[in-house]
C-alpha cells in the first residue's frame, strides 16, 4: 500500500467513524404521557373517590340521605369503613349499591386499593 492509499484509507475510516459516532447522539423520543402515578398502585384520589361519587354519596353523602346511615365522602370515611363496603359491594343478596353489583373490575379495584395499602395519594 503506497502512501496516497493509505491517507486515503485513513479519510475513508474517519468519515465513516464520524457517520457512525452521529447516531449516538440521536435523542431518545421524549414519552408524551409520563405515568402520574409511577408506583402503579391504587389510590383513594386516583382510582377509589370517582366510584364513591358515581355509585355511591347519591345516598351516602354528606349529608347522608335515603336512610343511609354513613358518609362516604372522605378519604378517612371510605378508608374506615372499607372491611364493610367490599363485604357489602361483594354481597349478591345485600348488594350496594342496592339496584345491584357494580361491574367485577370496579368491585375488584377497591379490594386492590385495601391490598396496597390504603393509599391516599
Ligand atoms: C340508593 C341509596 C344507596 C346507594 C346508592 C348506596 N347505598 Fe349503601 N346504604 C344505603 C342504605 C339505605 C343503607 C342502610 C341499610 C342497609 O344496610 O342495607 C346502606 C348501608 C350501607 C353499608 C352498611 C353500613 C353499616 O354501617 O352497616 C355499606 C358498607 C354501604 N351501604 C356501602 C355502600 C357503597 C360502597 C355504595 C356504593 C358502591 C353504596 N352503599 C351505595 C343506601 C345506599
């Protein structure tokens, strides 16, 4: 190999090492929805306050109305009063609300609120 082909050999492999090394500096997209809740467990603010206020404070509000005797308009309320309202949300015979069982997957959302813990945020 003479001389010229070397340098020219040497121009080549620069070009190509600069080409290369180019796509390292690609940015990573960017994510467009970052997770809001990262630890993806179940909260009282996030998940459990919208059935109570959809299926529920109709009648258990605050105040309370068609006889029903608790509030559930509070994180501290629902968080209370939890062992009773998946007893009472799980019960075919008893049901609450009373016109009938939610949907499995809600009911199963406020079991897995109590699961992990009872979170409030
Ligand atoms: C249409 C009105 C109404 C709706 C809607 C309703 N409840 Fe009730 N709830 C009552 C009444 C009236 C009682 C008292 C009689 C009884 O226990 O069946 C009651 C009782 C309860 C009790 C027993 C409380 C205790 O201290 O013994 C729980 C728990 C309960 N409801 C949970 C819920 C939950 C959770 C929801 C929503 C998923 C809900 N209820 C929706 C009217 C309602």
């Amino acid at each position: 190999m003479n001389f010229k082909n070397l340098i020219t050999a040497l121009a080549i492999s620069i070009l190509v090492f600069n080409c290369s090394s180019g796509d390292d500096s690609t940015e990573p997209e960017s994510t467009p929805n970052p997770n809001p809740n990262p630890s993806g467990k179940i909260t009282y603010t996030g998940n459990i306050r919208s059935i109570m206020s959809g299926n529920c404070t109709s009648c258990h509000g605050s105040p309370t109305s068609n006889g029903a005797p608790t509030s559930y308009t509070t994180y501290n309320q629902v968080r209370n009063d939890v062992d009773k309202i998946i007893s009472r949300i799980n019960n075919a015979s008893n049901p609450m609300p009373q016109n009938g069982l939610m949907p499995l997957a809600t009911r199963q959302l406020i079991q897995q609120w109590k699961d992990d813990g009872l979170l409030e945020n």
